[in-house]
C-alpha cells in the first residue's frame, strides 16, 4: 500500500492539527541534574526545525520527552494535541535515534518490511528503500553495514509510513558528504509535503542551511528561538580579519574598543567585535594599516559559541 498526501489533504481532512508540537513549563531530572528546566515551545506543520545545545544541554532528553520514551517531572507535552504514546500509535510521528541497535542477521529489505507493516499508513517496501538510497543494498544483512549506511536504514525505519512530524537525532552522523546532501535533499521533500521535521545535529552548517527555525538549548532551558540569521544577530557581534605587516603588538590589538575576542597566526589578525566600524576605526587610530580588511556577520557555529559562552558567564 503506498499512501501519498499533502498538508492541504490533510487539512481538507481535518487531520491537520494548528500545534504539532507543545512543551509547556516541562522539566527532567536524573538525582540532582536537572536535564530540562521548565522548557515551553511550540512546533508548526512545515517547518524544518534544528535542535542545537552544547552537550549536555538537554536535546536528547527534550526528544525522548517528545516520543514519549521518558515521562516529564512536570509540565504538558502534547503531540497533535494528544499525548506522544497516542500520537506515535497512531502513525502520525517517524523517529531516527542515535540509541538502540538495529536487528541482525536480517536483510536491510526484511528489516524496512518490517517497519512498514507495523506503520498504519505505510508506503511501499521499494519506494522507503529508493527514498532512503538503500535499494542497492537491500539484500545486504544489517549487521554488514558501514556507519553510514546504518543511518540510512534507520531513516528508512523513520520515513516507512506517512507520518506527520518526523525526529531525527543527529542523522547524518557517519555519512559522507554525498550521502548527506542526497539525505537532506529527500528532507527537503518531506518539509515540502507539509511535514514536520526536527533535527537535532552537531553538524551546525546543516542547520544554517537547512532549517527555518533554530532552538538552541541551554542547561534543559530555550536560550534561543529563531531564524538562523535572527540566531546570528544575537549573538551580537560581527568577524574582522586583516593582515598586517612587520612586529603585531598584541597588546595594543588588545585595547581595541568593543573587542570580543582576539586571534593572531603569523600576519593575520581575526577578531570578533561588538561595533565593527568603532573597533576599525580605533584600529586606524593606533596608525596601523590594515591589508585585506574583511567585515562579516558571524557564522551560525561562532554565533552559537558566543551566545552559550556568554549565558555560562552569567551563571558563573
């Protein structure tokens, strides 16, 4: 049985729900770690969201939440208006974890068979193969595979069915990069459908290229939520790199105002400022001459750094 929808069929449906996702004041603890500490948030049909934090933050724990493998302290989790066991009984949520093994001495085709099944709504065997890139090796048993594609069976056990949201824990994690651009590129095709999809990676390029929302977690709290380029402007500073000739006094590079961090190698000098055009004005100041003077925003990876580094001095 092969199933094919979209968001407005759903809609028409009624099967649409306005939340797909809600986290009210939710909180997680193991002994005296708290894990999630009051957590609120809300996801929305279509969107592609990326779940960033430190280790140790609180993502793998806030996922397991939201799947219901883990009961909250406190506070409301709802999926699609119901709770994760239900919403998951009912097809409606496709999950990849980094946790739990795959079966062996089963062929990937015996294993992807399984799962579609067991979906309520599954797609056909050879179409979750295809989608996955996994067809070539369907006759192959699981506990043959690389890493890589150990991910790609788990993502077909992810997307066997037409499912609503889909979770993925860092899922490009062992793929090249051929893999990984072909996987997002079939995830883009999921968003499109009116699919849900929240990612959690390590991968923070993935998630400025990929994702129209960014959560940053922080300690088990939401330190940031937005776009990645809202997420880049919070964290409040821009990239200036030079060269300059001849003996660097770092100290005096120091002393620039609005200066965040500083990082000299060889002639080459990279900082991080709160007021680029103050801080490369003082630097003309200082009688120096800049050659191949670049100015840019930050980078999603550095902005993440700098927003975490700066909410752990807070708490220092």
């Amino acid at each position: 049985m092969t199933t094919t929808s979209t968001a407005a069929t759903k809609q028409a449906a009624g099967t649409s729900p306005a939340g797909v996702v809600r986290f009210e004041n939710v909180s997680k603890s193991y002994g005296s770690v708290r894990a999630v500490d009051g957590l609120s948030l809300e996801l929305h049909p279509g969107e592609t969201v990326a779940l960033l934090g430190p280790n140790g933050a609180g993502k793998s724990t806030t996922l397991d939440l939201l799947l219901g493998l883990r009961p909250a302290d406190s506070g409301t989790v709802e999926v699609f208006g119901t709770s994760p066991r239900d919403a998951i009984v009912a097809g409606r949520v496709g999950a990849m974890l980094q946790s739990g093994g795959l079966m062996e001495e089963v062929t990937v085709r015996e294993i992807v068979k399984l799962a579609c099944a067991l979906h309520p709504r599954p797609y056909a065997v050879d179409e979750v193969l295809a989608r996955a890139g996994i067809a070539q090796i369907a006759d192959r048993k699981v506990d043959k595979l690389s890493g890589g594609q150990e991910q790609r069976v788990r993502f077909a056990l992810a997307t066997a069915g037409d499912s609503d949201l889909i979770v993925l824990d860092e899922p490009t994690t062992g793929m090249d990069v051929t893999a990984r651009q072909a996987f997002w590129a079939t995830m883009r095709e999921q968003a499109d459908q009116g699919r849900t999809v929240l990612f959690a990676t390590h991968y923070l390029e993935e998630a400025d290229a990929i994702a129209d929302r960014v959560l940053v977690l922080h300690r088990g709290r939401l330190l940031a939520d937005g776009t990645a380029a809202e997420i880049k402007a919070k964290a409040g500073a821009r990239k200036v790199s030079f060269d300059l000739e001849g003996q660097i006094d770092e100290l005096a590079l120091r002393g620039l105002p609005f200066l965040a961090t500083l990082d000299v190698s060889g002639h080459t000098v990279r900082i991080q400022s709160h007021d680029a055009d103050a801080t490369v004005h003082a630097l003309y100041g200082l009688g120096l001459y800049p050659r191949n003077l670049e100015v840019a925003g930050l980078g999603l990876e550095q902005a993440f750094v700098a927003i975490t580094e700066a909410e752990e001095a807070k708490a220092s």
